[in-house]
C-alpha cells in the first residue's frame, strides 16, 4: 500500500531523536536499512536530521542553492556523514514522497547538491571540475559519486530537455563510468541500473533527438541497445542476455529486474515479456536484506502490470 505523506520537506528540521552513531547504522553498503511504511519514514527524516546536526548545518541554509552548499564548511573527516545525507535525501524523495511532486525534486536536488559538496571536498576535482572527465578520473570516493549521480539524474526527469541543453549527461555518464572502474557491485550493482535507466530515458523524438545533435550532443539520444547492454548484467534472461548476469544474486535485489522490464522491455513493447518479469517481482518474497527496495520494487511492479493489462 503507498504511504501518503501530508507534510515533508520543510525547510526547518528539528533536533534529531537519533544519534550520528544510529544514523549511520541506518546506511550501510546497500540500502537503506528501515521498512517501507510510516516507521521507516520517521526513522529516515530522525536520521536526516542526525546527519543534519553532525554537520552542523543552520535552519537558514538555502540547500537547494548549490553555491550555498558548496560554501559551506565541512571537515574532512565528515565526508561519509555528507555521503549519507545525500543518500537519505534520495531515499525520502524516492520511497515516500510523491512522483513528479515539487517536495521530491527539490529533495532530490538537496541530494545533488550535497553529493557534489563532497566530490568538490577533492581539492583536485575541484581543481579540474571544468574538464569534468578529468576531474572525475582524480575521485576513488564510490558513494559521493554514486549519490551525487543518482540525485542529478533523477531532478533531471523533471526537465529532460533543460538537463541536456545544461550539459548533465556528460557529466553523469562519467560518473557512472567511473564507478565502473572501482566498483560496479556498489549498491547492488546500481550502476548498471543507472546506465540502463539512462540510455532509454534520453530523448527520443525528432524533434528532440534534432534539437540535441544541434547542441552537439547527438549521441545522447535514447538507445535501447546500451540499455540492453547494461541492465544485462544484472538480470537472468538468457533469451536476451546469453552472456547472463554478472552475478548469481542480482535477482535477490527486485529493482534489477524492474529496470529491465520497464526501461527495456516496456519501451519495446515486449508486453508479454515485461508481463512475466513483473509478475515473477510479486511472486518472490520481499526477504529480511532489502526491506525497504524490494517492498517498494513490488509496489511500483503492481503498478505497471495495471498498465500493461489496462492495455
């Protein structure tokens, strides 16, 4: 059942109920570690707010200005606590808050400005940031990039277009291929899901995909092929994907088979195929190691066999 949420995101958070020690119980390698429902939802914003008192972070901090963010001091030894919040921030806007809702794209963009915070913590990549592939080449810090990525990209659906004309695939296309190069398996392989969300979510009308070759940008267009590539690795589907996954558990995290199914097999309108993906996501048990992605994961697959089945 979708958790509905009356009132989140202010910009005032109170004191945490939770100490920087919990919090950061709360986030380790993978997910984040709390149940899909209201418990998890208050455990989440308590450790926010932890993370927020780690930091010292004031009431008045503009944090969807990311000069302001950048701006602001953080020690060296409290990069993993801005890692975290960047994590926690996408996590809110993802799980609990509305699709397509101002609160999520201004907590996903939170998010990115935090992750960036950390990468520019670098004072190489800050160095280089205008030649962003060679200031991405000087970072080994997996989840500020990681984090970084994700919230970029996914404030970026709410202007596809506006994020293309502002260069941000480049961009995030080097992050993800650096993590690559360090460590694919982070986050349950999320960079494979990354890429593959990102190729088929690219333009793809004329007009658009006219509008992009004329910035100069033409091979950041929708392709299916590179999503196929990379959704691959992380999904059992020897009919597509003789080479099979990079890993024997990849079907334990549910979201790598709700990437394939709609970023691949939903856009090709593979119907049937997509039909049994989703279905074989329900049948499975939501399991103790990712309480909060493989229950959402199942909510978010019932929803899109409504579509195909309405079709």
């Amino acid at each position: 059942m979708a958790i509905v949420l009356c009132v989140i995101g202010a910009t005032v958070l109170q004191a945490s109920a939770m100490d920087l020690e919990e919090a950061l119980g709360l986030v380790p390698e993978h997910d984040v570690m709390i149940s899909y429902d209201e418990v998890g939802l208050e455990q989440l914003e308590d450790a926010i707010d932890a993370f927020r008192d780690a930091l010292g972070i004031p009431p008045q901090l503009n944090e969807l200005n990311e000069r302001a963010v950048t701006e602001f001091a953080v020690a060296p030894e409290l990069r993993d606590v801005v890692n975290s919040l960047s994590q926690c921030y996408y996590t809110l806007a993802d799980a609990f808050l509305p699709d397509g809702s101002r609160q999520a794209e201004e907590t996903y963009l939170k998010g990115k400005h935090w992750g960036l915070r950390s990468l520019r913590m670098n004072e190489q990549f800050a160095e280089l940031e205008p030649d962003y592939p060679k200031a991405v080449q000087t970072e080994t810090d997996v989840p500020a990039m990681y984090w970084a990525m994700a919230n970029w990209l996914r404030a970026a659906e709410f202007d596809v277009m506006g994020a293309v004309t502002g260069r941000v695939p480049p961009k995030a296309e080097a992050l993800a291929l650096r993590i690559l190069e360090l460590e694919p398996s982070y986050v349950n392989y999320g960079v494979y899901r990354t890429l593959g969300a990102f190729w088929s979510g690219l333009p793809s009308s004329p007009t658009e995909r006219a509008l992009v070759t004329m910035l100069g940008l033409g091979r950041y267009v929708q392709d299916l092929s590179r999503t196929l590539e990379y959704l691959c690795h992380v999904v059992d589907e020897p009919q597509l994907c003789p080479h099979g996954p990079i890993d024997p558990v990849v079907d334990e995290y549910f979201e790598n088979r709700l990437f394939f199914a709609q970023y691949y097999l939903m856009e090709k309108g593979l119907w049937d195929e997509a039909e049994r993906v989703l279905t074989s996501i329900l049948e499975d048990p939501v399991g103790d190691s990712y309480p909060l992605y493989n229950a959402l994961t199942q909510e978010r697959a019932d929803k899109l066999l409504s579509e195909i089945r309405d079709r």
